[in-house]
C-alpha cells in the first residue's frame, strides 16, 4: 500500500508485453487477426485481446454498403477456421460455420499451447503478437502463424494505414 501512496506519474512505469516471448492458450478466435489467449504473468493467469501483427485478414462483419459483403464473411469464417485449426489441437471443419460459443468449446478443450512474441499495444488496447506453434521455432519468423496465412493467400501484410478493402484481391483458397 505504501508503495501507492508515494508512487506519481514520473515514478510510474507504464504496463507492457513488448518484447516478451509468453507462452499462451488460445481462448477465442474472433477472426483471422484477432484472438484471446491466457497467459501466465507473475504466477497470475490473465486474458488479453490480442491481435497478429503485420497482417490484415479478411472481417467477420464487413461494411453494409460492401459490395462483395457476403463473400468476405463467407472468407473471413475460413481464415478464422484455419486459424483455428492451427492453433489447437482438434479436428477442425474449414468450410463449417462454427459459432463463437462452439470455438471457445472446442479452444477449451485443446490442450495445445502456443508462443507469443510481444509486441507494442495496438490502436485498440490489443497486443501486436507473432504467434508460434513450437517453442524452438521462436527464432524464425517464417514459422510464425502470421507468415503462414500470408504464404497462404488468406491474409495481406498490413502495418497500419488505409487498409486494402478488397479482400478478394488477396484471399484465394
């Protein structure tokens, strides 16, 4: 308590995962860039919306007035499968259209555990992360689930910025 009370804005560190590798479980998929894993921090089990980095995937809820509206969510639910199916442990139906309480059920059951590399905190709170399927591949970066969905065709490299809003021009399966 002590430690509050003298603490001030100068003395105050801010909270940050940059730069740490965390191992992790998937909690839940929202789409093929944006999920919520369980961490281990200072012995305390915490869940963090998190975001892939350097990626943009097709969107689960595309913009009304989007032309090709139907096809990009029919697209996102594939990529978010795939996702899926690399990031667990079991049997995964690419083409099926698995609610979220069915993908927190089939996360929750999976005994896989992944590795994160942390990067800053993203525009929305989320944290940037590269997503590693084996420990010893920490170290290269074509390994990462990120690098896969682009070698894939199921996601474009995206940094920021105006974001490429034709999903068609990248998404082939």
């Amino acid at each position: 308590m002590e430690d509050l009370l003298i603490c001030t804005y100068e003395n105050t560190q801010k909270f940050s995962l940059e730069n740490r590798i965390l191992p992790a479980k998937c909690l839940d998929i929202y789409d093929g860039d944006t999920a919520t894993f369980g961490v281990i921090i200072n012995h305390e089990l915490y869940k963090f919306n998190m975001r892939l980095s350097g990626i943009d995937t097709p969107e689960i809820r595309p913009r009304k007035n989007n032309p090709n509206r139907d096809s990009e969510k029919k697209a996102a639910k594939y990529v978010r499968n795939r996702v899926l199916q690399l990031i667990t442990d079991q049997e995964i139906d690419l083409n099926k259209n698995y609610t979220r309480k069915q993908i927190k059920n089939i996360l929750g059951k999976s005994r896989k555990i992944v590795y994160l590399k942390c990067g800053k905190f993203g525009k929305f709170g989320r944290c940037l992360i590269k997503v590693f399927l084996n420990e010893e591949d920490l170290d290269d970066k074509t390994k990462s689930i990120n690098k896969i969905l682009l070698r894939e065709n199921l996601a474009y490299q995206y940094y920021g910025g105006k974001k490429n809003n034709d999903f068609t021009s990248y998404f082939k399966k």
